[in-house]
C-alpha cells in the first residue's frame, strides 16, 4: 500500500513543518516540501492538519462496557476500533488482580495469534498484580493480592505467550528483588505502584532492574520530610513514571509539578480507562468488582475508592494542553514517545523517514480526524467521512 499525505503541520524533529509524506507498505520512506505525488499512492489532503505520532497507552482496562478481565476476541475488536477513534496507534491491554484462574484464561485470550493479527494496534499486555501491597490495593481486590512468587509469574508469562511487556508490583514485598530481576531477564519491564516502600526499598528495586512506576501519586506512599517513601526515589531516579491526567487522579498543578522535576521525557500519560469509559454515567465492571460512575469520575461501589478513568488518550492530551499552557510539539511525547521508549519500541514515538508510520491527524480543537497504523488509515473523522 502507498499513501501520500499532504497539507499538514507534520512534527518533525520537535517542530511542526509544512512537510508531505510519503507512506510505503508499513514505512515513512519520504518526508519534504512539494514531493511528487506517485501515481499509485492513495491521496490524503491534510490542510490544516497537525500530523503527530500515533498515541500510546500502555495502561487501559477496556471500554464501550468490555473489561478486559472478562472480554472476549470479538469485544477486543471493539475496544481496538474505538481506541483508533481516540489516535491510538498502540495499546497495552491490562490485566489487573483476579483470580489465577482468571488471569491465565484472559492473557491466553488477549495472546492468541488470532486476536493479536485481528488487532495489530495491541503491542503487549500490562499485568497490574498480583504483587501488589494491601494496604495500598486502590481499586484491586485485597484478597487476591500475595506475596512476590516466581513460579506463578512464570506461569502467567508463559499464558502470556511472552508478551507480558509491563508488569506493575509492590517492591516491598518479600521476593521482589528476586521477581524483578527476573522478569527484566526476559524482557518485562517492572513498574512500582500500589505500593508502602520506603525509599530504600524502591532503590533496591530500580537497582534490581524496575523500570518505571505506575499512576505516580496514585496507590502509593507519598513523601514525607522524615519518611521519603516511595514516591521521593520514582522522583529522584530516571525511571519513567505514568500519570493519570483525568483531572481527579492529579490536580493540574501536581501535573505541572511532576512535568517540572521528571522532565518531560520520562513522564508518560495513561488512561488507566475502564469499562464505563466512552459511556454514559452508570454501573460498569472492573475485575471481580462493580464501579459506579458519576459525571465521569469512577469509584468502586462498595468502598468508594477511585477506580481507574473514563479518560481517552486525546482527552489526555487536550488536558495536558490546559494544565500546563505547553505547546504540543512539547507534549506530544507524553502520550508517545516515551511510552514507546519505556517499551523499546524505536520505531514509533517520532515521524520520520524509515519510521513505521503510526501516526494520527488533528484538527485545530485537537480532534482526532484520521488515524494511520503502520501505514494503514484504521479510523477516519469527520473531515473524511
């Protein structure tokens, strides 16, 4: 397939050019001004467009009421399609703290070759739990939660098929090091998150290989001048750490806050979403529990704790837009590129030649008009409808 894209602010290098492009099969092969137009390549007007890379999430629990915990190969392609309405070019569906029985059946079902060519936007799964400290559970089911082990984590990867890409734990707990170091040798990174570490604790746990942390502020311990806890060593090292920009997880001026010590290529925006999101107000799954939502705000029914997000990654970004009086070209790699770093993935995240082209378009309200995955438009806006 050929696509050739022109009329569009294209982000290249960190600046919105006037720039055509030129898609091949999966590739960028050419980017610049007044490029001829192949006469076999599909034709894309792209005036007045802003060109990004394609949105990443790498912590999302469903949508449209399909919980990932409980979802089906066919479901799967409905959360995959609405997610492309939304810019995502990539996605980590996320398995959060069940039953074993439960979380074998679910990585199996996302891991199936059939699901994974059917919805090629998937690029790994995130395994919330079930490692995870008790007193800091949020939203997972405390009687589920256990002790750091090996054996069963081995277990789920193997379910996994290996692609298992994040996996989120305590670092506290007892044979964590142990459970972190092994899971980087197989190419899993570890993110801390519902977690009571100390701070020495954490260190321990980035020196063993952990890579980033999950919903920073979120589950977590926070600082204190005499306990720094968990959340002072996410500061501290350069590990990436994920941030839930809905606006009741984060106060804008925390969003500010942490842009200004992390940086803004180690912070990563995720949705945590959940069933309810792209849904009205209402009752919605999440795991073994049920979660109600209220003006978009989701809490768990019977305790009233914060239960993941209806946020969706454009949302994240038109947030980001209004906490922090940045310019996209600044913001763009918080909803991909560093998440594509975190993962390895070092041909997504940026727009450029040899780049897979992953991309999506933006009207000047930053509304999603058109989104490409390696170099196949899977959503087209209402400019192109």
């Amino acid at each position: 397939m050929s696509l050739f894209i022109r009329g569009a602010q294209v982000l290249h290098q960190g600046t919105f050019k006037s720039l055509d492009v030129q898609i091949v099969k999966s590739r960028i092969i050419a980017m610049g001004e007044h490029l001829s137009i192949p006469s076999d390549a599909a034709f894309l007007d792209a005036a007045g467009l802003l060109l990004v890379p394609g949105f990443i999430d790498i912590h999302t629990h469903g949508a449209l009421e399909i919980d990932f915990n409980h979802a089906d190969a066919g479901q799967v392609n409905r959360v995959s399609r609405f997610f492309a309405s939304r810019g995502v070019t990539g996605y980590l569906p996320t398995i959060l703290t069940d039953t074993t029985q439960t979380m074998l059946r679910q990585l199996d079902v996302l891991s199936d070759p059939n699901v994974l060519a059917a919805n090629p936007t998937i690029v790994g799964i995130h395994l919330e739990g079930p490692f995870l400290c008790p007193a800091y559970k949020g939203a997972m089911p405390g009687h589920l939660l256990r002790q750091c082990d090996v054996a069963l984590f081995r277990e789920l990867y193997a379910a996994s098929r290996n692609t298992i890409k994040i996996m989120t734990l305590a670092p506290e707990l007892d044979g964590a090091i142990a459970l972190i170091e092994e899971a980087a040798s197989l190419g899993v990174n570890v993110s801390l998150g519902h977690s009571s570490a100390s701070y020495e604790q954490t260190m321990a746990a980035i020196k063993a290989g952990a890579k980033g942390t999950t919903h920073i502020m979120n589950a977590m311990k926070l600082l204190h001048m005499h306990d720094p806890a968990i959340l002072t060593a996410v500061l501290e090292q350069d590990v990436y750490a994920e941030m839930i920009c809905d606006g009741f997880h984060l106060h804008p001026p925390i969003v500010r806050l942490l842009l200004k010590i992390k940086g803004y290529d180690r912070m990563i925006a995720v949705t945590d979403s959940l069933s309810a999101t792209g849904c009205p107000n209402g009752s919605y799954q999440l795991g073994v529990h049920t979660v109600i939502v209220k003006d978009g705000d989701a809490k768990v029914a019977d305790s009233g704790v914060r239960a993941g997000s209806t946020l969706t990654m454009d949302r994240a970004l038109k947030n980001l837009l209004s906490y922090t009086g940045k310019p996209a070209e600044q913001l763009s790699a918080l909803v991909s590129t560093n998440a594509a770093r975190l993962l390895g993935l070092e041909d997504v995240g940026e727009l450029d030649v040899g780049k897979r082209a992953d991309l999506v378009a933006l009207d000047g309200d930053y509304r999603v008009q058109c989104t490409i995955a390696g170099g196949s438009i899977i959503h087209r806006g209402e400019r192109y409808v």
